[in-house]
C-alpha cells in the first residue's frame, strides 16, 4: 500500500497539506526546533512518505521557485535565437506565471516570527547564484563578454528575488506576481538590451546658433545634467547633457499620421522630434514655457495612459513632453 492510500488523499492535496503543517510548526515554535518527524506528524502522514514530495525541511518553502528555476535553466540552455537579451526577459519572466501564494510567501512575511531570517537569506543566495549563472550563460552565447554577462546575470536574479520579496510583502496574492516582476525587470531592461547590441549609446547632436540660451534651457530649465563640456579653435564649444534612458523611435508616416491626431489639433510632426518623458507634463511646459519655448500642443491624456504635450524649443527643436500614467 502506498503512502496515497493510506492517507485517502491525493498527491497534490499531500502536498499542499505538508507545506501547510511546516508553517504552521514553523509559526508555534520555530524553524530550527520543528523536525521532518514533527512536520509529518502535524499532516498525518508517515515521515517516509514526506520525502515523496520534498527532499528536505526547507524544500518545503523553495520547492515552488526552484520548479520554474529548473525551467528556466533548460530554456536558456536550449534556445538558439540570434536575440539573447529577449530570449533572457521572456524567460525570467515566465518564472511568475501563475505563482500562486505559497509557503515562501508566508516564510518571506513572518521570518522573523518563524526564526527563518538567516536561513531564507542563505537559500535566497544559492537561487540567486541558479538564476545569474544561467542568464549569464546565455547572454554570452549571445556574444556578451564574460564581465557584462555576469553583472547582468546578477541583476536579473536580484530582479526575481526583489520582485518575490515585494509580492509577499505586498500580500501575496493582491498584486500579481507576473506585475511585480514585469516592474523588477523593467529596471534592469536597458542593460540586458545593451549585452545583446554593439551600440553603446545614442547621442542626438544639435546645432544651436544661440549656444548659451539653448544650453540654459536644456540643462537649467528642463534639467538634463551636465555630463561633458569642451571648448576648441574658432570658438568653438560643446556641451554634452544627460537624458536618462535613449532610444529610438522609428515609424513610418501612418504612424506619425496617428500620433499627430492624437497629440495636436492638426498639427504635424518634424521629420526629427526630440521627446523627454517627465514626472508632471503640465508642470513641466510650464516652466519650459517660460524659459523660451512655445506651445504646439497644449497637455492632454492619449489613449495609451500618456500625458502629453507638444513644444517649439530652443535650437528649433520640436519637443514631446510626455508623461506615463500607468496601469489604471
């Protein structure tokens, strides 16, 4: 007689059931002083038949992460596209499909009540460790040197544990775990896109006859840093200004069509517009505004959650400031 029969439960309901128990022993008196016998004491099942479904105590709260690991393992170790960087985000972020609470959540909220704070910490390490070596693995594949590889394999393992930490925090279960990770990776998604290009950096140069009013402008009013200045024969000067993340938008003439009737009221693009995501959109024109530029298109919301706005700025840049809603 197996140990499904002589408990009248099905695997998965003894399963569940275990996981159950241990938190539950973990909460009354401890992890350190809760044993396997303990624990299967507590289900009502054998201590032998606990071992059908973990390898250990403390499988009991990773045994869920370590599944989706192992997937993600083989999926990075088997694909073959030429796109390593999106091959890397689309399977970190299968990790959360349908991640229902588990015990690692409640492990993750009560750590301290359950005396779990070193041990998870220690665990937590080791699929970290899972995690960046196989991200690292593929994005060298991929073409990525060994230094880049490694430091992006690490940020996107410190990107699933940080999204699993937030969802348990969050209450696990209110927030979709596939959301917070989505946020996780999202912050780490320009130097996974930089691995798999051989482009460093886009720079967008202007000429600018009025130097010193456009400088004024760009750096004091809208606030882009000052990264870089030089000066050299027949006056001249340059001035290298930060903005955050770059990227560049390609669309064709139906798009800019559709874009146009959605940002302005009939007007229409530049062949080059320049655009600058903000906080506060409204707040912003305003004081652009009275820094020198002229309004093309007053604020208003897109259909995609934007706020934006249209301006004639100085060195005749024709600006989109725009600001992002959000999920509603």
């Amino acid at each position: 007689m197996n140990a499904d029969s002589r408990t009248g439960r099905p695997r998965a309901s003894s399963r569940e059931t275990l996981a159950e128990a241990a938190c539950e022993l973990f909460l009354e008196q401890g992890y350190e002083a809760t044993s396997i016998a303990d624990i299967a004491q507590r289900a009502g099942v054998s201590r032998s038949s606990f071992f059908n479904y973990f390898a250990s105590k403390g499988d009991i709260l990773w045994a869920g992460l370590d599944e989706r690991i192992a997937q993600l393992q083989q999926r990075l170790a088997e694909d073959q596209t030429t796109d390593a960087g999106a091959d890397v985000r689309a399977a970190t972020a299968a990790i959360a499909a349908d991640f229902a609470p588990d015990s690692l959540a409640l492990a993750l909220v009560n750590a301290a009540a359950m005396g779990l704070v070193d041990e998870l910490e220690r665990e937590a390490s080791l699929r970290r460790s899972r995690i960046a070596r196989a991200v690292s693995e593929r994005l060298r594949r991929g073409g990525a040197d060994r230094l880049r590889a490694d430091v992006i394999g690490a940020a996107f393992a410190g990107a699933v544990l940080a999204a699993l930490d937030a969802w348990a925090e969050d209450g696990a279960g209110r927030t979709p775990l596939p959301r917070m990770l989505d946020a996780a990776l999202g912050a780490v998604h320009s130097v996974a896109a930089e691995a798999s290009s051989t482009v460093r950096q886009l720079r967008v140069v202007v000429q600018a006859p009025d130097f010193d009013s456009a400088v004024r402008f760009y750096r004091d009013e809208l606030g882009l840093p000052e990264r870089e200045s030089y000066e050299g024969d027949g006056d001249a000067r340059v001035v290298i200004l930060g903005a955050g993340e770059a990227t560049l938008e390609l669309a064709n003439p139906g798009q800019v069509s559709l874009i146009d009737r959605v940002e302005t009221d009939g007007g229409s693009s530049a062949r080059i517009r320049v655009a600058f995501e903000v906080e506060d959109t409204p707040a912003t024109v305003q004081r652009l505004v009275r820094a020198g530029a002229r309004v093309e298109a007053s604020a208003r919301e897109t259909p995609w959650r934007s706020i934006n706005a249209r301006l004639r700025a100085p060195a005749d840049l024709q600006l989109t400031i725009f600001q992002e809603l959000g999920e509603d």
